[in-house]
C-alpha cells in the first residue's frame, strides 16, 4: 500500500492571466478575428468577476416572464401556439387511470418559451421536458443528424464558382408536421394552469372532459402527443428522416461523408441541398429548376392555417442568411460569408 501523502484535488480555476494568455488576446484583436471593442468588453468586465459567478443568458423568456414584459401581445403569441398545436392533431387528451403505471411516471411537462423576432413579433414555442426519457431511450435511436459547417462552406464556394442560383427555406413547424407512427414513441405530456385555459377556450368538448385540478388548485390536463414534439428525444430524428425520405423518393442520393447533403443530376447540371432540421439551402444552375423543388417542398411541408401561420420562408436573391450565417454572393464568382448580425444579437442578449 503506497505511503503517499494523498491531498484532496482542488478544482481548477482559470486565472486568463500570464504571458501566454496575454499574448493569444493580442494576436486575436490584431488579425480581427474578434472586435477589438467586444474582446475588452469580455476581459474587463466578465473575467474580473468572482470565480464562482455564472451569468446566464436568456433569449427566450418563459410564459410568465413574457406576459410581464410584453401584456397582451405574449398572451396572444401563447394561444396562437396552443391553437396551431390543436389545429395539427397533436393532442389527444387521456385520463391518468387509463394510464400503465409506466406511463404515469414517463410523463413529461410541458413548458412554452416565448421570443421577440427582429421584426418585433412575439413568438410562441411549446416543448416538453424530455429528461424522463434519457433513460428509456438511446442516443443512436434519438440522435439526428444535422449539416456540418466545413458542408456548407464548401457547397458555398460551389454555389459561387459555378454560378448556381441558391434558395434558402425554413420549414414552418417542422416537429409538430411530423406523425408518430409507433405508439411506443408516443410522449405523454401533462399542460397545466393558463395553457389548459388556452386549450379549453379553443375547442371546449375536447378538452374539458379531462380536465382536473391539483392540490394547489392549479387546472392539469393530460395528453398523448400523436405528432413530435420539441424536447421529446425521437422528435429531430422523425422529423429527419421524413424529410430525408421526401427528398429520395424523387431521385435525390444522400453524400456518403454527410448525411445532410444530397445531391441530383437535373438537366445534366447538379442539384444540391444542405439541410439542418428544418432550414434548408438549395442550390442548382438553372433558377426554374430552383423554382420547381421550392414549389415541391411547398406541397410536402407546408400547411397554412386561417391566420396565416405555417407559411414557408423563402429567401432568394444573391445575400442569404443561413444557420446565422449571411451568404453574400454579389460578387460573381465569389461568396462572402459572415456573421455580423449573430454576433449582434448575442451582445444585445449579454
């Protein structure tokens, strides 16, 4: 048995101190790869704070921080969600006795975050709390794939070298368009309080039957989500691989080095579509043969409702935005690639 003196182990705390650090911040504000304003903003203000401080920010505000900081208009943006939800056939409301003792402990919560777009419109999202899943459900039958960043800088440099008219799409409600096929994958999700409100209010026969009230008085419906839902963990994969199946059954192969590129041969010239979940950049010589796969995507993915939303963004031109990325292909022949107005947007969040 050793004889050493063992001494409890410390945990490590980053000085951003010394020559070496000291040097790495020149070079980083030198060749511009940082702000030089933004970096001692980081430097003077965050890393002189106290070690044990963790700041975290927030782009998304929960129900009740959102109706206390925009009223009436994130009270509108929650039932909207909820009504496009109903719209879809997400829910179907159960009784907790008709549940297997199973069910009863795998049910997950239900929680909507609300969010200020660029234009000012406040935006709902509904998710469930899929960590009662983690342990039911594998990562290889949960993980999606999505496009990798080297993928798309290089059909970029494709797009620009060969002249292709490019289409950037974001697929409205990607998740909650996907069907549940198997039973087993289908999430049980308890809605409490105010959303219960919202869900009663739009269609009253379906909902108020089940509904009941818990200790604290608080209304508590509980529903069995027939599409795929945000935070559930089978939810980005369904939704991939109907979208990939969309895609092959009218010819299009997947890249063997990246699943989320896949390639056709139109009118003798390539056809290329990079896709992460729901947004999508395609690109091809001809622009009527751009205009046709949009026009295609629009009859299998799109669905728009009585108050205009489901509707599919499309951007075309020569300056997209893309994975918070702005594509500038002004310039024939070449691409501008750039991220000024992320960058923006996380200093506006700070």
């Amino acid at each position: 048995k050793s004889t050493r003196v063992r001494s409890a182990p410390k945990n490590y705390v980053p000085s951003m101190t010394g020559s070496r650090y000291s040097y790495a911040a020149v070079q980083l504000a030198h060749q511009g790869v940082l702000n030089p304003d933004a970096h001692m903003f980081v430097q003077e203000d965050f890393y002189q704070a106290e070690p044990d401080v963790v700041a975290a920010i927030m782009t998304q505000l929960s129900l009740k921080a959102g109706l206390k900081k925009w009223g009436n208009k994130a009270f509108k943006a929650a039932h909207s969600e909820m009504k496009q939800l109903h719209l879809r056939d997400t829910f179907k409301p159960k009784h907790a006795r008709d549940l297997s003792h199973l069910e009863c402990q795998m049910i997950l919560e239900s929680h909507i975050f609300l969010k200020e777009k660029r234009t000012g419109e406040i935006k709902g999202r509904t998710v469930a709390g899929g960590n009662k899943q983690r342990d039911n459900i594998s990562k290889e039958d949960a993980s999606s794939p999505t496009v990798t960043t080297e993928s798309v800088l290089l059909t970029c440099i494709i797009d620009a070298e060969e002249g292709r008219d490019v289409a950037v799409i974001d697929i409205p409600n990607a998740f909650i368009q996907t069907c549940v096929q198997d039973e087993k994958d289908m999430a049980h999700i308890r809605i409490r309080g105010v959303l219960v409100n919202m869900l009663v209010d739009v269609a009253p026969e379906d909902y108020g039957p089940y509904i009941r009230t818990d200790k604290k008085g608080t209304k508590v419906l509980i529903v069995q989500c027939l599409n795929a839902m945000y935070g559930t963990m089978v939810a980005s994969l369904l939704c991939c691989k109907k979208f990939i199946k969309s895609l092959t059954d009218i010819g299009f192969e997947l890249n063997p080095y990246d699943p989320c590129v896949t390639n056709k041969m139109i009118d003798g010239k390539q056809m290329t579509i990079c896709f992460h979940v729901d947004d999508c950049k395609i690109s091809h010589r001809k622009r009527q043969v751009v205009d046709k796969m949009v026009k295609y995507l629009h009859e299998k993915h799109e669905s728009i409702f009585e108050d205009g939303s489901g509707k599919m963004k499309v951007s075309r031109g020569k300056i997209h935005t893309y994975l918070g990325m702005t594509l500038d292909c002004s310039v024939p022949g070449q691409v501008s690639i750039s991220m000024f107005d992320h960058v923006e947007e996380i200093i506006t969040a700070f």
